[in-house]
C-alpha cells in the first residue's frame, strides 16, 4: 500500500496529537528540561502551530484553548 500525501498528513498530525497529549501528562517536565535536552519546549510548540496557523490565513489568538502546548 503506497502512503499517500493525505496519509503522511494524518499520521504526522496523530503523532503530533501524542506528543501534546504526552506533554500534557507529563507536566512535572520542566520546559528548561525540554529546552536543555531538545532545544526545544512547550512554548516553541505553541509558536510554531500559531505561525504555520497564520501562514495558512487562520488568526490565532494565544489565549484559545486550540493552542497548542499551553494548557
């Protein structure tokens, strides 16, 4: 079965969706810790999803509770 361009956007959005969720079960992770060990944090997430959201002409407001990373 070939993977389609559709199947490689669901599959990376699902694992996406597991690294939030882990994330989120795991808040006694510090973001330094994140930051030291993956350069890299919660706060970058969130960044990132609001920049690729508004490149795609979506106004994300960083209170809403779509974003990613701070819950």
């Amino acid at each position: 079965m070939s993977l389609t361009e559709q199947d490689r956007l669901e599959i990376e959005a699902g694992a996406f969706r597991k690294l939030l969720e882990h994330l989120d079960s795991n808040k006694d992770v510090q973001n330094i810790d994140l930051m030291n060990l993956a350069s890299f944090c919660r706060n970058c997430l969130a960044k990132w999803y609001r920049a690729e959201a508004e490149s795609r002409g979506f106004d994300m407001d960083c209170t809403s509770s779509n974003h990613p990373g701070q819950s």
